[in-house]
C-alpha cells in the first residue's frame, strides 16, 4: 500500500489541533512530569534542521511519559523580547512587535509541521504585557528584599528597617554594598531621602555606579556573556568598558547556595564545572596595607596570607578608585594611557589573556606590615575591580603571572616557601612546602602557617580571614527599546517603585528607536512616560514638575529578565491574580527534563537558579532549583559548500584545478548544488547574487565541483537545510526518526540528506507491515513464540534506550523489528499494535493512522506502554558450539533447561563426538551453560 506521509500528517496534525490532544489538565490525581524545551528567540531566518534536535528528543520523551500514565507538562513559548528585532526596527522604522510577531508565525507553522505535542494553549510570549507585567512584579519583590545572612535567606525590607529601627546596625549580618554603622538613634533622624539611599545599599535589586561593557554601536551595556574577544556577540561591534549607574541583581547574596545547589543536580558536569568556576569560590584573607605619604589604605584579597612575606610589589584594577589619589604627577600620563587602553577589553578578555603581561606605575609605594618593607604600587589588567577588592599583593616567587609582572618590571622576587628551584627564573607555585624567610611562619607547612597569619592579621587588627567569591552581581538594565520597562520612578534622584496595581508598565510608542539626542536610552523619545503620584497613572513627559509627577527609569531590563521565570508561568499562564498559584507551583514543581545548549551556563542557568532561589526565600514557591534533570543536547553540523575564485579575478576554478592559482575560498549556498551531489550549477550561482552575474568558470571534466566541508549549520555559511523541505519529501516522522537516528543526543554531528532515504525505507516496511497488498489486514490470531519474542525484545531495547536518553540506538531496534517481523509474515493484531505505540513517541503521526486504521477511536497518545514479559525471551533450545582441543568441530541444539550434566552427557554421547574421539576418554570437560562446550583430549 503506498504510504502518503504527506496526506497522514496533515490530516493527524489537524485532529490534534482540533481535539486539543495535548492540552495539559492540572488534575492532580496522575503523578507529573514536567518536560521542557529552552526557550526559544524567534529569529527572522525560522528553524533549520539543527534547531529542532532537542524538541524531538524532548517530544519522544513527554510521549512516553503519557504512555505511562503520566499528566505531562511540555509547553512552549517564546522569548520574544531580543536586539535582532530592534536592530531591524532601527534600519526600517518597523515595530520590533510586528517583526516579532511575523517571526513568531513562521516558528509556530514549522513546529506544528514536526508534530511536536506542545500544550499550545500554554504559550507565553515575554514581550506580551500580560506576561511582563509578572517579571516587572518579581522585579518590584527584589527591590523590597533584602539577604539575611543569619538566616540566610531573603527576607522583606520591612525586617531590616525594623532592625535599623531597634539596634541600628548593631549584629547586622547582611548582604551590602558597604559596610554602614549606625545607631537606631541616628536612623530615626535620617532624612526620608538618606534612609532610601541606606536601604539602597541592602536591596537585592539596587541602582549603582558600576563599571559595564558599553557598545556604543548597539547604544546599550551588554552582559559578560554577550560579549566574545572584545566585541559584541551580536554585530561584532567594538565593547568598552565604563562606569555607568546601573541596576544591578545581588546575585552575590546567593553564590554560596548556588555553590551547594549543584551537588543536588543532575546536570553534565562540564556544565556544572563552568558555573563552579564562575562562582569562584576562595578562601583566604583580606588585610590593609598603609600607602606611604597618604592617609589611603589599600585592601587586598588573598588566598595565600601564608606567602605575605614575599609581597614585594602591589598591583590595582586599573578602575580601581585609589588609582586617581595615589598616582603621582610625574606617572600620571603613563597611568591616564593605560587605562584608556584597558577600557577597550571586556572582564573576560582580561581574565582569558594569560600570556601577556602589562602595566603602569602609579609612583606610590605601600608598606608590607610583616617585613614593613616599600612595595610600589602598579596597576595591571589582570587584576579586576569586581573581584576581590580590586587589589593583590604581589609574591612573584609563587605565582606564575605576578612573576612575569616581576621581570617586566625588573621587580624583586623574595622566596618564602622552601623549594630547591631558582624562583629567579621560574615561580614554586606549590602548598606542598614550608615556610622560610617569614620570620614567624618559618618551618611552618601551609595550613598550620595560613592559619597562624590570619590569627596574627586578626590579633593586628588590620584585617581577618574571609571568604571570597568571583561573581559578581548582575547588571540589569539595558539601553535599548525593547524590552520590559523597569517600573521604577525617581523623586529626589531617589528611585521608587510603582504600585504593584499600576502593573503593567507597558512599553510606550516612540518615533525612533536610537538614543535621544541627550544620550538617554530609546525610552527618553516616548511623550508619554511620567508618572502621576497622585492619580498613579502613566501621563505625559510634558507634565514633569517634580512635585507629582516625575520621570520613570528609561533602561529596559535585560534579555534574560523574562527567561529567568518563564518556567512558573507555564503552571498557570492565564492567571491575572498572581504569577503562579501555590498549589500548582507545588503540584507541577521542578522541571523534571530540561533540554537546551550548554551556550547558556553562566547566564540564563544561573540566572533562572537564583531568581527561583529568591521566590522559595519569599514563600511563593516550594522548590529551590527549578531544573533537575538537564541535557545539552549537541549540533547538528552543516556540510558546507566552497568555491575558489582566483585572486583579483571573477574567474572560478573548480575544486581539482584549485591548487594551480591563488585563490580565495568563498562559500557558496548548498541549494545551489544539483541534487545530492558537490556539482554546482553554475547558472543558479551566477543568478544568486548580482556580484557574480558576470562569473566565469575553469570547470573540470565539464562540471565545476565545489569542495565541502563540515561546520556550524548557520545562515551566514549557506549550508542550512529547511526542516519544511524535509518534512515536505520525507515527512515529519521521517525528519524526527533520522535526527534521532544520527547519533547520540549530547554529541555533534554532521547533516546528510542522503541518509534520509534509509529511514524513510523503514516507515514504508513498518506501514507495509499492516497491509495485504492495497488491503489494511490485521489478524485476531494468536501470534507464536517467535513473534512475541521480536516484540518484547523490542520492549526490553526501547524502554532502557528511552530512559538513557539514547535515542539513536532505539531507531536502529525498530528497523531490526520491523525486518524480522516481515520475515515472519507477521500481522498479528497483539503484535502490531503494541508495535505502533512502541513507535508512536518517535514517529507519532504514522502511528496514529495506524491505530486508527485498526478501529480505534481514540488517539494512541495515551495508550498504556506495552509491559515487558521477559517470559517471551527465555530460549527454548540453544546451540552450543563444541570445541576440541581449542578448535570448534560442530554445534549441537539442545534445551534451555539442561544441568551442566545433561549437556556434558548429550554431547559426550553425540556421533560426531563419538568419532572425534575414537575411543578415547576425554581428560577434561567443560560446559559453560547457555554459551559453549570445551573438550580437551
């Protein structure tokens, strides 16, 4: 029978759409699992073939679980705020909201066509203002919170204004900015302005000077992660850096809990490892150096006190405020440079770039207060404002960078941990060692020695053992247009929050989409963005007065605002009441799976771990990690197409001839190429783009043949595949079957179109099975042993596969099945049933026409999964081979239920034994049971 997938798929696609199949009950009575998809940017090119990997292997996955009984969550959404869409509003005039919103309808038409079983009715969007308006009301939480580190968690600012009230700062163990003392005395008679500018310090979302990665090209302040070697990750535009008022996150308040968080995750440890190393936790010390001549001190960080006599030099962030203070007239010009030149690298190029050793010196010295010794004071872009206190002192004997600082710089290098290596020429970087030249450290091993220096810093009084961590907090505004409007308004340059029932804040109209002429951000072009105090409402900019009506913040929040909770809103979307109910949040709680890049380690998985950490510190959820099982699925890799133009020419010379010119490899679209083979059709290509309308070709044997080669499947190399093509000649059930079939989900692997046909091959055997000819014929016979053994095999196989992520292998058991099956001549209605819902989480829509074909009613969705009855794959005979003297001679089938004894006998007994023998006893006989016979005669 001919197997129409196109005529299937659609018609299974409408009756799911039309039944709502897959709409999720929050019946509390199944056990829940909850599957999820990271969430998608809805980009302007739509889906190729790589993007769809990890919704299948997602899709398979919530399938199964339905088959099991299971009340599945498995929605999906868009994070539809994003600079591609203002870029394209900036060059066109277009609202990013239509461009979005276009984008949106293009992802949805190819997902649908994939047959993903998405709840649809559950989609977000985080540009909607029914949906922002819950991330502007989370923001407005952090702003009214502060960490409690006796309790340590978050806890409401009306606590810490109720401790300022009762004890001033007096055991106050809190998360800060600075460390403030005050009496309650002196907070009671504190201005209402020095009180806000007080809690400012404590607030989990605070405003601050802070040093950013500015894009003056993008106008905006981007994060550490969207910024790669010095430039924007979008555009590839020039990154500074510059001190801005900026909101930023406490993230920092959470950094030991996001620590211990890890060890209750299952998460591939690469990953857990990145945010490990991005949390950065050391533990040392932190003591203060006097700077000679000035009333200044220096604070230093360190997880080596036990060297600090060997400090012989002291290096300074090159933002670091003493910098300013401490230079002297006569290095001023040399430090001004230097910083200039430090501002065009982003933190990450500075912490990456290892090799390369520069600096200035301020002309200052400090005092070593151990060997009270002059250490001259430098500043280096290797030290960072943002961790520790934007200070080192220097040991270069004992570590590598500071070594090389030293001769640079012709600095000296003091040994104070016993080695017989010269640290003249190489630094003894080793805790292995004792402690020498440090007066009453000497002899002392490194922890009996860091132990009795922080006591004696602690004794001195000029500092004390701490506990350091790497990250920094989060910087939360962006100077761009779209995206969510943070809902805050300044009176008295303070800022306040709106009123939660003035919520949402919604994005205003602006003419242009750039900065205002003044430099402020997008929003400073909106006419109507005030805000009324009186009558709480949003009313013209016109009507400032500073009286009542006042400016509101002009930053939007950052891309990852609304993916940081976008996970609770899938529970109760609709809701207009609260963000999520209780019961559902508590009902639905972590997300069971979660499939997405590794791309997204230090920034949305570690931003989504703490904004979920805070709602569990507040009570509005239960859990404290929201992603228990994750899965960075791997690329699918692109085979992309060259061509070789001879340099200075628009001549191109076919792959073969290439190496008798100079010659620039140029990529060329795949679509050009004919059919499945490197040929390329060299009329497409001159037709593709006005520059090679003129083209001209060196071909060989009469064909220009491009080279191929495999890399990232992506738009800007030409060798994307359209899932819509794919699905158009081979069928949805086909795509889903062969990226599975690819190879293991977390590995890369490259694209082949070619290798479609053998899948495709399988779905016509597997369809064919249920057929007579033209005739659908399935028998109410009693399969036989044999049949039952390929399906409960298959069971056995599929079931392990599915629960080990292994997918691929799973694709290869259908294919033996379904060849074993046709051999037996099999269409029992008890074995091809369970085989279609075996099938049905990888190829759903043909198994859907299946089953219905076989009179059911009902979607095969919830069809319970076949159990496994391993009484099928007991063997009744085996073969055993007989070897003799080491050389097999002959097999022999006897019962599975044999002893050792009966087997030995039998064989012993066997004509064919008999005359290998010859009469003669065998010396010895061994009989490994279900497997071999071994004689030795």
């Amino acid at each position: 029978m001919f197997y129409d997938h196109q005529q299937i798929e659609k018609k299974w696609q409408k009756y799911w759409e039309e039944n709502q199949t897959y709409k999720t009950s929050d019946n509390t009575d199944k056990p829940k699992f909850y599957v999820l998809d990271m969430f998608p940017y809805p980009s302007g090119a739509g889906l190729h073939v790589g993007h769809p990997l990890g919704y299948i292997a997602s899709d398979i996955y919530a399938r199964y679980k339905r088959h099991q009984g299971f009340n599945v969550l498995h929605p999906v959404g868009y994070d539809s705020f994003g600079l591609p869409a203002e870029q394209y509003a900036i060059q066109t005039g277009q609202h990013p909201a239509i461009t979005t919103e276009q984008n949106i309808n293009r992802y949805e038409e190819q997902l649908k066509k994939i047959g993903f079983s998405f709840d649809w009715s559950r989609e977000v969007r985080t540009s909607d203002s029914s949906y922002y308006k819950w991330t502007q009301w989370i923001f407005i939480q952090l702003f009214h919170s502060w960490y409690n580190k006796n309790t340590d968690k978050a806890e409401p600012i009306e606590t810490l204004i109720r401790q300022f009230e009762e004890k001033g700062t007096e055991g106050l163990n809190a998360n800060q900015n600075d460390e403030l003392n005050f009496t309650a005395e002196e907070w009671k008679t504190a201005s209402d302005l020095d009180k806000e500018d007080i809690l400012l310090n404590y607030r989990l979302a605070y405003r601050a000077e802070t040093t950013v990665n500015w894009c003056p090209a993008l106008g905006t302040v981007l994060a550490n992660d969207e910024v790669k070697d010095g430039k924007s990750e979008r555009g590839g535009f020039p990154v500074f850096q510059k001190k801005m008022m900026q909101w930023s996150m406490r993230i920092s308040a959470y950094s030991e809990r996001l620590l211990q968080g890890l060890n209750t995750l299952d998460w591939p440890q690469p990953l857990k490892d990145s945010q490990e190393y991005w949390i950065g936790k050391s533990q040392g010390a932190q003591v203060k150096f006097q700077v000679e001549g000035h009333d200044e001190i220096v604070e230093v960080f360190t997880t080596r006190p036990d060297t600090i006599f060997g400090a012989t030099f002291m290096v300074l962030a090159p933002e670091n405020p003493l910098v300013e203070t401490i230079t002297t007239d006569a290095q001023k010009v040399e430090v001004d440079t230097y910083i200039e030149e430090t501002s065009k690298k982003t933190e990450r190029d500075r912490m990456s770039d290892v090799k390369n050793v520069s600096g200035a010196f301020t002309g200052s010295y400090a005092i070593n207060p151990f060997s009270n010794e002059k250490m001259p004071i430098y500043i280096s872009d290797y030290v960072l404002m943002g961790y520790g206190t934007g200070a080192v002192m220097a040991v270069p004997a004992h570590d590598e960078r500071d070594h090389r600082f030293a001769k640079k710089f012709n600095l000296e290098i003091k040994k104070v941990v016993e080695t017989e290596e010269d640290v003249q020429e190489k630094s003894f970087d080793s805790k292995d060692s004792v402690c020498v030249n440090s007066d009453f450290l000497n002899g002392l091993n490194y922890s009996d020695a860091k132990a009795k220096i922080i006591s004696e810093i602690e004794t001195r009084e000029i500092g004390h053992g701490t506990t350091n961590y790497r990250q920094r907090d989060a910087i939360f505004s962006r100077q761009r247009y779209w995206g969510e409007p943070v809902p805050i308004y300044y009176k008295d340059g303070m800022p306040y929050t709106l009123p939660t029932s003035a919520l949402p804040l919604e994005l205003p109209e602006v003419e242009k989409y750039l900065p205002t002429e003044d430099g402020d951000p997008p929003l400073g072009n909106a006419k109507n963005f005030a805000w009324d105090e009186v009558n709480q409402k949003v009313v013209s900019t016109d009507l400032i007065d500073d009286k009542t009506i006042f400016p509101l913040e002009l930053s939007t929040m950052p891309g990852w605002a609304g993916s940081s909770w976008y996970f609770l809103r899938y529970m109760d979307p609709d809701d207009d009441e609260v963000f999520v109910k209780k019961e559902l949040a508590a009902y639905w709680g972590q997300v069971d799976l979660y499939i997405g890049g590794s791309e997204h380690a230090t920034g949305h998985l570690l931003y989504s771990r703490f904004w979920n950490m805070f709602l569990k510190d507040r009570g509005w959820i239960n859990h404290d990690e929201p992603f228990q099982k994750l899965i960075n699925q791997g690329m699918i890799l692109g085979m992309s197409a060259f061509a070789y133009r001879i340099d200075g020419t628009n001549t191109y010379v076919s792959k073969n001839l290439a190496g008798e010119y100079h010659t620039q490899q140029i990529h060329v679209d795949v679509s050009l190429l004919k059919g499945t083979s490197d040929e390329l059709d060299t009329e497409a290509f001159k037709l593709w783009r006005p520059d090679f309308t003129d083209a001209e070709f060196i071909l060989e044997d009469g064909k220009y043949i491009t080279d191929r080669e495999v890399e990232k499947m992506s738009k800007s190399k030409y060798n994307v595949v359209n899932p819509d093509d794919i699905c158009e000649e081979y069928g949805a059930d086909g795509l889903r079957l062969y990226e599975m079939f690819l190879g293991p989900l977390e590995q890369s692997k490259p694209w082949n179109t070619q290798g479609l046909s053998g899948v495709y091959g399988f779905l016509k055997k597997f369809w064919n099975l249920y057929f007579n000819g033209d005739v659908f014929e399935v028998s109410d016979e009693e399969p036989t042993k044999a049949e039952y053994k390929v399906l409960h095999t298959l069971i056995k196989k599929v079931v392990y596969d599915i629960e080990n992520f292994s997918f691929n292998t799973s694709v290869s058991s259908f294919m033996i099945a379904v060849n074993e099956l046709q051999k037996l001549k099999c269409n029992k209605r008890n074995i091809l049933e369970p085989l279609a819902v075996i099938i049905s989480p990888y190829a759903p829509h043909i198994c859907e026409e299946l089953w219905s074909l076989s009179g059911h009613g009902t979607s095969i969705e919830f069809e319970k999964f076949p159990a496994l009855n391993e009484d099928y794959l007991i063997e009744d005979e085996i073969e055993y081979p007989v070897s003799v003297n080491g050389k097999m001679k002959f097999k022999i089938s006897l019962s599975a239920q044999l002893s050792a004894k009966e087997v030995e006998d039998l064989v012993i007994s066997n004509e064919k034994m008999q005359q290998i023998l010859e009469g003669k006893t065998p010396k010895k006989i061994i009989v490994v049971p279900h497997r071999i016979v071994n004689i030795v005669i």
